[in-house]
C-alpha cells in the first residue's frame, strides 16, 4: 500500500504539476493522475515527457472518463473514445480507475437497476481490460442515503463483488472506502474473506463521534484516525495481509479541513496517514 495525494477529496485544488510539487513536499508516495491534462502535455510535449514530471511518484488512479449513467447517446460516443484514454493511461504506467455508484432509485427496480449497471460497465470493463486496467466500483453505505429513494440497489461490499462478478469482464472490483464499509456495517472478518485483486483502490476516513452508525451522513466525515470510531488499524493491518499494494487516499468531506490554507490541510492529511500506518504496524 502506499499513501497517495488525492488533492480534491481534501479540498485542495490543484492541477497535475502543482499536484506533483505537493505530494513530493509533503511525503506522498503517489498522485492520481488527471488524464486530460496528462494527455495536453503528451500531445504538446511528448509522453517522456509526462513521465518526467512524475519522476519518484507512483500513479494512483486515473480518471473515469464516462458518465456511465448518461443517455444512450452520450454514453455511447464517450464509450467510442475510451481506447484512446485507455491507450494513454496503459502507456503512461497507471492501470487503476474508479467510479461510485448509487445505492437506490427511484426510477428503477432492483432487477432492472442491476440489469442496467451490467450492460453499462461491461462494455467498459471489456474496453479498459484490452489495455490492462481494472476498475474499481464504490459502495455507498449509509443508510441515510437511500432511505428517501423508492428503490434500494447494492451497497455492500459483497453486493458490490456480485455485481463485479455479475459484469463479468474479470477486471472490475471494489473502490473500497473505509466510511461505506462502517456504515453498511460490514465486519474485519468480511475483509479477511478479499483477496488482493479485488481492491482497486482504497478511501480512507474516520467517523463522526456519538452518532449511531445508522444516522451517519455521507457527507460529514472526519480526517482518519481523528475519532477512533472506525477500527482503521485492525483494518490496514487485514488488507496488509490479504496483499493489497495499491494507492491509499483520505476522503474526509471535512469542513475543518477546507477551511484551511492548502499546506495546512495536506500536513495534517498526511499526519492522518501517518497515524494510521503507526496504529497498522505498517513500514512508512
């Protein structure tokens, strides 16, 4: 696993060289890659070039590139361009990409919403696995989420693996978010049933204090290891073992931390990751 900077799900805004200044400032092993503008500098400059810039910085995950979701045309001509992204991100050296997806509707049953999402992402997933990529899908677990919607839809870990599964391209597993796994209530033993290939990518956060697990709200988090509320040492320490070694990023959705200056908050992002290697038994 390695500590990776993901500058918008802290509330920083950064391009991709700005983004490269920070991780390298601040101990960051790795970055997501913004595709687009990689792609910019590929086509102005040279691939070598990219790849200069990320000298010493592992690639986390690269871009979604469809609105998977979109009417069928559009969804259409985007999955018309996605060997060209495809192409870039394989050539570039970063073979991750991730999504989220809704966990209810109003508009779809259960059936036809898992109907849906198979005949949406494996097309996707046949296109990316031509090129090498796996793609990582997120649960959202709370239940305040989808309690207003008409229909509930996989918001699970092991819902999620169904529908993987389900799509069937071999490449597709879980973008695995320490917040959506608390508040579907998942257990450490659910973890220690994974094997490495089905983590993409990992989201990592702590809850809120004093609020029952079913009353949390997706978007009122804390920065890891701030509460203790989630057991976020027992849990690296499975992954640890079950052999995932790819990018670890915070997604706080805190307000305190984009009330502050952009160093500020990055020190104490990565002080949070540092925290939760230490409670891990973790090499930094």
């Amino acid at each position: 696993m390695f500590k990776n900077l993901s500058p918008g799900a802290i509330g920083v805004a950064a391009d991709m060289k700005q983004g490269l200044t920070y991780a390298r400032q601040f101990g960051f092993e790795g970055l997501d890659l913004n595709i687009y503008e990689a792609k910019k500098i590929a086509e102005e400059q040279s691939i070598e070039e990219v790849n200069k810039l990320w000298d010493g910085i592992k690639m986390g995950s690269w871009t979604f590139p469809i609105t998977w979701n979109a009417p069928e045309e559009e969804y259409r001509e985007k999955l018309s361009q996605l060997p060209k992204v495809a192409a870039l991100a394989a050539e570039l050296g970063c073979f991750r990409t991730a999504i989220w997806i809704p966990p209810a509707s109003s508009e779809k049953t259960y059936q036809e919403n898992w109907d849906f999402h198979v005949s949406r992402f494996r097309p996707i997933g046949e296109i990316l696995a031509d090129y090498g990529h796996m793609i990582g899908l997120e649960f959202i677990g709370p239940r305040t989420s989808r309690a207003n919607a008409k229909h509930g839809f996989v918001y699970t870990m092991d819902g999620m693996r169904g529908l993987a599964a389900s799509i069937g391209t071999g490449n597709i597993g879980l973008l695995l978010d320490t917040w959506h796994w608390y508040t579907a209530q998942s257990t450490l033993s659910d973890l220690s049933h994974l094997y490495a290939d089905d983590i993409v990518y990992v989201h990592v956060n702590d809850a809120p204090s004093n609020i029952d697990v079913e009353d949390q709200i997706d978007n009122v988090r804390c920065l890891p290891a701030e509460t203790g509320v989630i057991p976020l040492g027992q849990f690296f320490r499975i992954l640890s073992e079950v052999g995932y070694q790819g990018p670890v990023a915070v997604e706080p959705f805190s307000q305190k931390l984009r009330e502050m200056e952009p160093e500020q908050a990055l020190q104490a992002t990565i002080d949070s990751l540092d925290k939760v290697w230490q409670q891990a038994g973790l090499n930094s």
